[in-house]
C-alpha cells in the first residue's frame, strides 16, 4: 500500500478540487425542481468512476433517480467489496442561516477542524464521504495495488428513502454478487476517536392530519363551542409520551431488545461529555426517557419525535380563526426488532382511538425502514479495525448510532450480505443542517483509510 499512500498524498489537492466541483451540483432528491441537476451529478459521478478506471459503468434507469454502477473484477477467485453510498443530498433550507451558499463549497477553518472544513451540502452527507472511496480506488488501481473485486452502487434517493433501490437490488442479484458491502455514510466520535458504526435504526413516518369543522370558523362565534383541530393535535401528541418520556403507544416497546448490563456497561466506554454536548447545542440540560444515558437514548432506544406541524393562521398579525384542520409530520426511530410496519400500525390504531369526539384523524405513512446491527466478529469488523489502527494509530470503538440507512437491512435480506459501516463525519458537521461541513482531516483520513481495509479484508478471507 505505500505506492497508493504516496498517490495519495501527490494528488490531495486534485482530489479535493474534484470534491468541490461535485459538491456545486445542487443535487436535491426530495425537489423535483432539481431533477435534471440529481441527473447530471449521477454522470458526474459515473465519469469520475470510468477516470478513476472503473469498467461496466452505468448510470442505471429506475423509477425515479438513477443507480450509478461500475466495477473492477480482477480474479474471481479474489473477494468482491460492493461499495453503497448516495450522491442526492438534503434541500438546504433555512437557506438564510447559511454563512456561504450552500451549492457554493468553500474551506474554512472551526474549532474542531482547525486544518478547515469543506462547507456545502452534502459535503458530509454523503457526497464527500462517498468520494472517498472513489478516489481511494482511483488510487490502488492507479499503482496496480487493488488486491480485490470491487463494485460500485451509488443511488440518488437514499435521502426520500431508497424506494426506487429496494426494487434495483432485487432486480440486481447476480450483478451485485459479492462477499461484504462497505459504506461510508455515518460518523466516527471524534478525530482523535475513531469508531466504526455497528448499529442503525429503522425508520417508521406518518403524517397526521386533525379534522374538526368543516370550514374555518370564527373563533369568537364558534370558540368554547367546537374541537380546535390544533388544540385537539396537540394535546394528542403530548399524550405520546408519559413522564418518564416512555412513549404510551400500546405494544410500542414489545419488540424492543433490551442490551444486557455488560452490552451497556461496554457502551458506556466511549466518551461523552455532558457538558461539552450541551454546550455545542445551547442546551442547559439533555432530555429523555428516564433510565438511560444520553448516548443511549440516542442509539438502543427508539424514540417518537414531531418533525413539522402547522395549520391555521401563520400569516402577519393575528387573524380570529378556528381551523378546519391541524396536520404533523412524526417520525418514530425503531431498534431492533422493531418492525417499521408492525410500529407504523400500531400508530395509526392508537392515534386513531385517541381523537376526542368531533375530529377526524387521518394517518398517512411515508417512507420506513428497518433497523441494523452489524456483528463485531466478523472479518469485515476485523479488517475495519486494521484499517483505523493503520491510520490513526489506535483501534476504533464500535458504536451504535442513532441515524438510518434503510438500505442496509435490505442488503441483508435481498442479498444475504454483511455490511461494514466506515463513517468519517462527526455529529458536530450539521449534516441536514445549515452550514453542513465536513473536515479536510476526515476526508483525507478516509481516503487513506480505505485501501487499508481492502488489504485486511482481503488478507483475512484467505485464512
Ligand atoms: N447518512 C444518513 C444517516 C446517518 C447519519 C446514519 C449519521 C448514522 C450517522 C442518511 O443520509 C440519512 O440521513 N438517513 C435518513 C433516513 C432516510 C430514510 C431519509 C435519516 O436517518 O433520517
Ligand atoms: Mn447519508
Ligand atoms: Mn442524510
């Protein structure tokens, strides 16, 4: 590997040039606005793969955004890695709290990336990150040290929930045949903290939406008199959560695998500041179900959240007004063995048998997933392990994390493979966010990280 580790030092400025001309395609998956810019940054990233010298690369046609494919298969009788990663990003808005356009990507330098980070949207997620493996490809064929099959399947929707790829990857099978999938598209603790992810959760989201009068009223003639949609909505979803913010949804907490005391006690190993976490978010406390520490609440517990609610007037001033209807956006973030359908109508029938008389509720499910946990003993957590002591100098923490990439679950079921998750951002880059970055120090160190796990990877399916 020390002829790709030199390439990859000659050619860091190039390669973050490179990331930055990606990260000016406004790429938007969820705005149909933007569907020709999710399609030219799909042939962008299916040029850099041909350039890097990928072969059989396509852009492939789904339903909605397309797949990008490319491979290298050098020997068959070598391993295959499949490489997932996802080139469609977040909408940017609030577009007013970014210091710099979001399409716009510029280096600067923060706290906690004093060598700069990139700020753009999906510099992080997950354009940055899934570049990292291009160009740490480009860099092993470059030197002729590749020592296994590669594959590439970088989607365009993961963020409006991977619809279209669940259908790609059943259609897929022979094509995508290989012995591990490697992603990167999660976070690590810190930069002097490399962790490797062992857990995602699954995804169940509903839209709710509160009917009382058949027309907006006024709220002097008719108020005392009627349900407030919004009144009613609120008081509904206050009711989700008890006092020790357990969620009150009967057969909620069924499934749930609860860890044993030696799972936590491990857990409770990585570090964490309070202080510090709250300092970052302008809190003055953390908040949630009582009984667990904030790191595991937000990653082996599930948890039921309002995204977004509205309704009635939000104009300027006030206007006297009963609403006809309340709407929100819930999402509720499922461990395993939670099913996201099993959770999505155990929803639907609760808050249904909790609408007071004189509303209506209807409940409509979005997109969903399944949550994942990924073995620690196993040759790809191994070679994972390697590869972080290579580069940082230390062995990484497995951790579990609170985010989804339903995907993962899928690539399980459909395709009877492991995956390995190798994240390089960190909680702090406001992915999702305005101003969402991603350091210089991460993207390189990812770089130089990868081509070490395909060399363990490798090694290790030999014994
Ligand atoms: N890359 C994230 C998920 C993530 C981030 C996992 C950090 C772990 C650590 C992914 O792009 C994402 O945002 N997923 C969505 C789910 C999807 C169905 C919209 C999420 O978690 O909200
Ligand atoms: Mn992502
Ligand atoms: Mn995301």
């Amino acid at each position: 590997m020390e002829k790709t580790q030199n390439y990859i030092q000659e050619n860091k400025e190039r390669f973050l040039n490179e990331l930055l001309e990606l990260l000016k395609i406004p790429s938007v998956s969820a705005d149909a606005s933007y569907t020709g810019d999710v399609r030219r940054t799909a042939e962008h990233v299916a040029s850099s793969l041909m350039t890097a010298g990928a072969d059989n690369v396509e852009i492939c046609e789904t339903a909605g955004h397309p797949v990008v494919y490319a491979d290298k298969m050098i020997d068959a009788s070598l391993p295959t890695v499949l490489v997932y990663g996802h080139y469609d990003v977040q909408p940017a808005d609030p577009i007013d709290l970014w210091t710099s356009p979001p399409f716009e990507p510029v280096v600067k330098k923060t706290e906690i990336h004093p060598d700069g980070a990139i700020f753009a949207r999906g510099a992080c997620d997950d354009k940055g990150q899934m570049f990292m493996h291009v160009k740490a490809f480009e860099a092993m064929i470059k030197t002729g040290e590749l020592p296994c099959n590669v594959k590439f399947m970088i989607e365009g929707e993961e963020e409006v929930g991977s619809a279209n790829l669940g259908i790609f990857v059943k259609e897929n099978k022979a094509r995508l045949s290989a012995d591990i999938i490697l992603v990167s598209d999660t976070g690590m603790l810190a930069n002097d903290v490399p962790s490797v992810t062992t857990g995602l959760r699954g995804l169940s989201y509903v839209e709710v939406e509160v009917t009382g009068p058949n027309r907006d009223l006024h709220s002097g003639l008719y108020g005392g008199c009627v349900a407030n949609p919004i009144n009613i909505l609120a008081e509904m979803i206050a009711s989700l959560h008890d006092e020790n913010q357990r969620i009150t949804i009967p057969g909620f907490y069924d499934r749930v695998v609860e860890l044993t005391d030696e799972e936590r006690s491990e857990m409770a190993k990585a570090p964490f500041s309070k202080e510090a976490y709250c300092k970052a978010l302008d809190i003055e406390n953390v908040f949630g179900e009582a009984g667990y520490s904030t790191m595991e609440r937000g990653s082996i517990r599930p948890t039921l959240d309002v995204n977004g609610i509205w309704g009635g007037y939000i104009g300027q001033g006030a206007k006297t007004v009963i609403a006809s209807k309340a709407y929100a956006k819930i999402s509720m973030r499922l461990v395993p063995d939670q099913d996201p359908t099993e959770i999505t109508n155990l929803f639907l029938h609760h808050f249904e048998s909790i609408a007071p008389k004189g509303t209506r509720v209807k409940v409509t499910p979005h997109h969903g997933g399944e949550p994942a946990v990924t073995p620690i003993d196993s040759i790809g957590y191994a070679a994972a392990s390697i590869a972080y002591e290579k580069t940082f100098g230390k062995k990484p923490i497995p951790v579990r994390s609170g985010g989804s990439i339903p995907i993962v679950a899928m690539f399980e079921k459909e395709l009877g493979l492991k995956t390995v998750l190798m994240g390089f951002g960190l909680d702090s880059d406001a992915i999702h966010s305005p101003n969402e970055h991603f350091g210089l120090f991460n993207y390189y160190r990812g770089i130089e990280t990868i081509p070490h796990f395909y060399v363990a990877y490798t090694e290790l399916q030999k014994n």
